[in-house]
C-alpha cells in the first residue's frame, strides 16, 4: 500500500492504492481527510509487476502535490471499555468488532487505521492512529454510535505523553490499565 497526503488551502486530502492479491486489482481510494471520498479499481494486466506500477501511479500524483504519508504525522486515539472477565468470548467479540469498524471508518475517510488491541486487568483497549484527531473522534463516536457500542466506552487521545478523555467526559486522564 503506498499513501500519500497533500495539503491545498486548509484541507488536507489524501491518495492511496493497495493491490488485492485474491482479486488482481488495484484499488485507488483519495479524498478530504474526514470524508469517505471516492474509489475505483483496475485489473492487473498480465505481466505487469504490482510494486512498480503502484509507484508509477504514486509519481503521477506526486505532480499533484501529493508527498508521501510519513508516519509521524499520525496520532493515537483508544476506545477503553471495562470488562469484568464473565463472558470472555463475549468481550473478544466486541473487539474484533470494534477494530473492524474503526479500520472500516478510519481507512475510508483516510484519517488512519486500527493498531490492535489489548484485554486484560479489568479493561479493553483498542487503539487508532489518526490524521486529524478531531475528525476522527467525531467519526469514532458517530459509528461506535451507529453500532451500539458507545455505550460504556471511555474514548481518549494522547496529548503530552498523557491519554485525555473525549468521551463521555472531556478533559480528564484517563489511566491504561
């Protein structure tokens, strides 16, 4: 997968193309950070070589203004949810299901990708890189929302080596425990 952003007045947008093996396509997804944008696919030609020519569409937006994503420029986010450790598969459920979606919401509106995530001492921890924190904790709480799963989460971003919570309150420490 090459991604790459650029930014024109104060909109940040972004580019990326992934190749499916299964399929043999191409796939080319750009957009505004925060907004689904807009995808399309192509077949692999035979004797073409994926990495070369996923670079040679990544050169043509390069005269866009386009530069390629650097990894620092993301930030984290964690969805924190408490479990007492009753109904484990339960609880393994709703994590899988909660990364799903925020590499669903998160990869569709370019605003960054589930990490994984941790079970463990009375908590479940789910964790986001994001491009644009406030974009994507709005988009966070809509879809955990839409799924019936924002109930009883903690939502946090990291600010100064310290997790703030975003929701349900706003402003306080939140402990990873």
């Amino acid at each position: 997968m090459i991604k790459m952003l650029k930014k024109q007045n104060d909109t940040l947008h972004y580019w990326e193309v992934w190749y499916d093996e299964d399929e043999k396509t191409f796939t080319v997804h750009y957009g505004q950070v925060g907004e689904r944008g807009e995808h399309f696919t192509e077949k692999k030609k035979r004797n073409v070589d994926v990495e070369a020519h996923m670079e040679k569409l990544a050169r043509q937006q390069t005269q866009s203004g386009y530069e390629l994503l650097d990894e620092d420029l993301f930030k984290p986010i964690v969805i924190q949810y408490t479990v007492d450790g009753s109904d484990i598969d339960a609880d393994l459920d709703k994590q899988d299901e909660v990364e799903s979606l925020m590499n669903e919401c998160l990869g569709w509106t370019g605003n960054g990708y589930c990490d994984g995530s941790d079970y463990g001492s009375g908590t479940m921890n789910i964790f986001s890189f994001t491009l644009d924190q406030e974009l994507a904790l709005r988009t966070i709480r809509a879809e955990l929302e839409e799924h019936d799963l924002l109930e009883g989460s903690i939502i946090a971003y990291l600010e100064n080596d310290q997790y703030i919570s975003a929701y349900p309150t706003r402003g306080e420490a939140v402990q990873l425990i």
